[in-house]
C-alpha cells in the first residue's frame, strides 16, 4: 500500500473516526482514513485596552491517510476485511464486509480514536455554532463504501439496534455503516457483519 499523508486546519467532515473505501470494477481502489484532533495551547492574554479576555486557544486538526490496493479481497486492514460472493445462477453480486467490534477491536487503533480526545471535541462543540456543531458524531466509527455497482440493499446480517447501529445506502453506489463506540467498549458484539447487494 502507498501512503500518503495530509494535515488541514479548521475543516471537519468526520466523526470519531471515519473511513471511506472506493472499490473499482476491477478490484482495485482506495482507502481513505480521516482523524480529528483537538489540542489545548496555552492561553496568552491580549493587552489591557483590548478591553477582552482570553478564555481558550486550541489548535483543531484533520488528519489524513490515504491507501491504495490492487484487490480488496486481499486487503486485511485491523479489524476490518471484505470479500465478494456471488451464486452460480444470480446476476446479482454481495460485497460483504467482517468488522471486528469487540472491546480489543484494533479498528478502535488503527483510526486512532482516543475517549479523551473526543470528549474534548464534544466539550468544543457545544461551546461553537460555526465550526464543529453541525458534526459532533464523537461516539461512532463511520465507514464509506463507494461501490461500483448499483447497490441493491445493505444490512447487518444479524440484529442490531438501527438507531445506535446505522446503515444505510446514500446513492446508488455509495453505502455508509454507523458503529456506536459505546457498544464496542462494552463488548457487545464481537463481530459484526454487512451484506451490501449489487447489481452490475
């Protein structure tokens, strides 16, 4: 895999943390995993006749790792893997995915998700209407699958709460799978499944 790394100020488009993978018909693709972090700086008050004090100065970064495969059959990410299935006498292609959602789970580590970190996201966003309030998703893994098909149906292949475990289809190729963080640090599931329908 090549890797590629980018670091953006003041832009924020994910949660705990999110990972986006655009598959080709060829198998090949993208692997796209994006951290955000909040970091306190030490506060230095402006001078007297400002009239106004200083009460924060934090530095809120995006962090950006971008991968690359040839076959997303072969790819073994920590905690997260996918194989296409399809039945002799069907047209219609399953992509499913296997996520490791245990409390050890090692997507919680390969996506970098800290609880102290997110807490204070969460803290920051309640205190702002224009930068982080309308994104606040400090309590889910969030996952993109960019298809190369018309997608069919997506759903757990077991039963989940869908109000804390989402999954829905966004477009005809685009698929996005919510994983409550809460439910991973309790252990309650130690795997988790998707089936994604296709048709070619």
């Amino acid at each position: 895999m090549r890797l590629s790394f980018l670091i953006c100020l003041f832009c924020f488009h994910c949660a705990a943390g999110n990972l986006k993978i655009q598959v080709q018909r060829d198998g090949s693709g993208r692997i796209t995993v994006l951290e955000r972090k909040v970091t306190h700086l030490p506060i230095k008050q402006p001078p007297a006749h400002w009239r106004v004090k200083a009460e924060s100065v934090h530095k809120l970064e995006i962090i950006e790792r971008v991968y690359s495969f040839d076959n997303f059959q072969t790819v073994t990410l920590p905690g997260l893997g996918m194989r296409e299935y399809k039945e002799l006498d069907e047209a219609d292609t399953t992509y499913i995915v296997y996520f490791d959602t245990s409390k050890q789970s090692p997507l919680i580590a390969f996506l970098n998700v800290d609880q102290d970190n997110n807490t204070k996201i969460l803290e920051e966003a309640k205190k702002r209407d224009d930068l982080l309030r309308f994104n606040t998703l400090t309590d889910h893994l969030v996952f993109e699958f960019h298809l190369p098909w018309e997608v069919k149906s997506a759903k757990f292949s077991e039963q989940r709460d869908l109000t804390e475990w989402g999954i829905r289809v966004e477009s005809q190729s685009k698929v996005v799978v919510k994983l409550p963080l809460a439910d991973l640090y309790k252990d309650k599931f130690k795997t988790s499944e998707v089936k994604i329908l296709l048709q070619p």
